[in-house]
C-alpha cells in the first residue's frame, strides 16, 4: 500500500515538475512550430471523424432520455435548451477528451516510450537537444489547442443529433427546436453574446487537453522493459488520464457553477 502510494505521489510530482518546464518553455513555441503543427494534424484532423460520430449520438441519446420524462409533463418543447446547455457545459468537453486520451493520448505515450525504451531519449541528450521543448511542449500545445476546437465540434454535431430525435420521437418542430437552441445560447451580458456555459467548456477542454498531453508524456518518458514497458504505459496513460479528466471535471463544475 505505502509503495502504491509512493508511485502515486511520485507521477504526480513528476507530472507537476513537467507541466512547469513546458509552461517555461512556451517562449520556443515559434521555433518548434512545425512540430507543433504536425500535433495539431495528430490530435485534430485524425480524430476528428470519432468526434463527430460520438457526439451526434450523445446529443441523440441526451434528447432521447430527457425528452421522454419531460413528455410525462407535457414539457418536450424545452428539450431544445436541455440538450444545447449540456452539450456545451458538460458533455461535449468532457466526450471530447475521453476521445483524445484514447487515441492521441495512448499514441503520444507509446511514441515517446518507444522512444525512451530504445535510448533516443538519451541519444538527444548526447546531441545537446532539449527534450522537453522538442517532445512535450509541441505535444501539450497541440492538444490543448486542439481539445477546445473539437469540443465546439461535438457541441455542435451533438446540438443537431437532440435535433434529429426532438422531430422525429418527440415531435417537437424544428424551427421550435433551434428557437430554444438560440435563446438558450444567447446571453447579451456578455462577449459574443454566449451563455456562461459555454465559456465554462471551452475552459474545461483547455484544461483536460493539457491534462492528457501532461499524463500521457509523463508515462512515454518513464517507460521502461521494452515492449511490455512501452504497452503498460500506453494503459498508464489513457488510465489515468480519464481519471484525471473526471476528476478535474467536479472540481472545475463546483468552482464555475458553486464558488
């Protein structure tokens, strides 16, 4: 039990002493740009279909479930706004990142563990190279970058998914449906005219973004053992950065919708 918590606590240190020297090493963002675009490539374009998939059936499922108790009180026409304030305050951040660290995440662990395992790590020491401003900092940049723009995605394909389920099994109009929609996400008392809502996920998918990029690094970095070390910290990585991402998630909803 003490060593299980001795590893614990030693990941965590670990993973708040590399999210420090990515964060002052933000500076050579322009000269890694190539890098960083490749990750923005990996972690967006490549996963971007999943997204899309997942999230119009989420808002399918979310319009679904909720509409058939609101119907026992003759409230359907409100599940417009239900499923528009979910999506962007809770669901689409949060679908969103659990994609990421199941596909860029476990990728970005077994890159850099390959790595690791082999003695690149050690061979871009010998040749003076830092490795976190050449490996993890364009890696974090390019998920967090990338973690917000999917989450509108999602947001928005799981919007039009409660749409297809409000007209079709709870005959709730279209034109209804998207009424509810744009009066739910328009709030004149502040920027763009968006609700807190969506302000509040696009902050949380920032944050797991940079969560999952963080964990997975961590575990590619301290592989060891070869190929099983390689493969225990690809599950390391999607393990803990879901856990990660639940977590953070309370915490960021009390501080936003409590505080």
């Amino acid at each position: 039990m003490l060593s299980v918590a001795a590893s614990f606590l030693r990941d965590v240190g670990f993973q708040l002493e590399l999210t420090l020297q990515v964060l002052l090493r933000l500076g050579s963002a322009p000269r890694r740009r190539t890098l960083i675009a490749e990750q923005l490539f990996q972690s967006g374009l490549k996963v971007v279909h999943v997204v899309l998939l997942v999230g119009v059936f989420i808002g399918m499922i979310v319009a679904l479930q909720t509409g058939i108790e609101l119907s026992n009180f003759g409230q359907q026409d409100q599940i417009g706004t239900i499923v528009a304030l979910s999506m962007c305050r809770e669901m689409g951040p949060f679908i969103t990142a659990v994609i990421l660290a199941a596909t860029v995440g476990s990728a970005l662990a077994a890159e850099i563990g390959t790595m690791a395992v082999s003695e690149e790590l050690h061979a871009l020491e010998v040749m003076s190279i830092d490795r976190i401003s050449y490996l993890v900092m364009p890696r974090v940049v390019g998920v967090a970058i990338m973690c917000p723009l999917l989450t509108v995605l999602c947001d928005t394909i799981g919007i039009v998914g409660g749409g297809l389920i409000a007209d079709s099994q709870l005959n709730v109009g279209v034109a209804l449906y998207y009424d509810s929609v744009i009066d739910a996400l328009n709030d004149r008392g502040l920027p763009l005219e968006l609700p807190k809502e969506v302000y509040t996920g696009l902050f949380k998918a920032l944050i797991f973004g940079v969560i999952l990029s963080i964990i997975s690094c961590t575990a590619g970095l301290n592989a060891t053992s070869g190929a099983m070390g390689v493969g225990n910290a690809t599950r390391k990585a999607v393990r803990d950065s879901i856990i990660a991402i639940i977590i953070s998630n309370y915490f960021l909803s009390w501080f936003f919708f409590n505080a």
